[in-house]
C-alpha cells in the first residue's frame, strides 16, 4: 500500500443483480418505485417527503441483523435522489450518525428497467464504500455477497408480485 492509498479501514464494493420480468415496462413501474412492496429482507419506512419522489427519507432495517449479532442500530436511511419515470431511480444509502451495523457506509443504489420487447429487464446495482475497523483487520471478512443474495431474492419477489397481476 503506497502512502497515497485510501485508508486501510475503508472497503469500496459493487454488485448488480437483474431479472427478466414477463411484463412490459408500464406494468412494471408502479411496483418498482414502490421499493418497501417487494424488498422483503428490510423494514422501510418513510420519515420525510412523499415516497417515490425525489427527496423523501426512509429509514431501512435490516430484519435479521439481531438473530446475526450484528452491532446497533440495526438501520440505515436512503434518500431518493433521482427519479426517471419508467426508466430509473436513485438512491443514496447512509448510515445513521455514529454508523449502522457497526461501520460507516455509503452507496448510491442504481434501479433501471430496459425495455426487452414484451419483456422488462430490471436491475439493481449498487456502489458502496464502507468504514470499519474489522476492514483493516481482515479485509476478506467484508463483502457484499450476502446483500447481493437478498437483494437477488427481493428482485425475485418483484417479477413474482407483478407477474401475479
């Protein structure tokens, strides 16, 4: 590590995740802004503006964090930063002051439905940098992959809710 590296406690991460939904993007839209109706690993719940419009807070809690041992608090917030009706949305995801879970983090979560003829494709991507003491220690011991499975999963609800339409 060269003395111009970030500091040994941060992880920087990227995963995306998509599915292939047998409904055309209109149909898809509603549900998809509508993030708390087919994320089903997290508790959402608004604290400020109208949700599905650029500027409202929810604060987000991960549901199995205290059966996992996971340090307090058990949340974090996202802000809905931009919205492309049809298209995408934006969030930006931050810990509660003081940290979440036991670190500090931040990342912007990229949705997008493509149009795939009679067919929506949509994706999730997120970019995060993490702070933790445990980074430093053991750099392997940080990753994504279980976030990258429930968001997998809460993806999978969504094709399921919509479909069932």
């Amino acid at each position: 590590m060269s003395q111009h590296d970030e500091d040994p406690t941060i992880y920087n991460g990227h995963f995306e995740v998509e599915v292939l939904i047998d409904r055309p993007v209109q149909q898809v839209w509603k549900a998809f802004l509508d993030i708390g109706s087919w994320v089903t690993s997290h508790d959402i719940e608004t604290l400020h503006g109208t949700p599905g419009t650029v500027g409202s807070i929810t604060r987000v809690s991960f549901k199995k964090a205290k059966e996992q041992g996971v340090p307090l608090p058990h949340y974090h917030y996202c802000k809905l930063i931009k919205v492309v009706p049809e298209q995408q949305w934006i969030l930006k995801t931050y810990s509660e002051e003081g940290g979440s879970y036991g670190m500090q983090m931040t990342a912007f979560d990229d949705g997008r439905l493509i149009a795939a003829g009679s067919q929506t494709r949509a994706t999730f991507n997120i970019f995060a940098e993490i702070r933790s003491e445990a980074v430093a220690k053991d750099p392997s011991a940080m990753n994504l992959d279980v976030s990258r499975e429930g968001m997998l999963k809460n993806l999978q609800n969504l094709k399921r809710m919509v479909e069932s339409r």
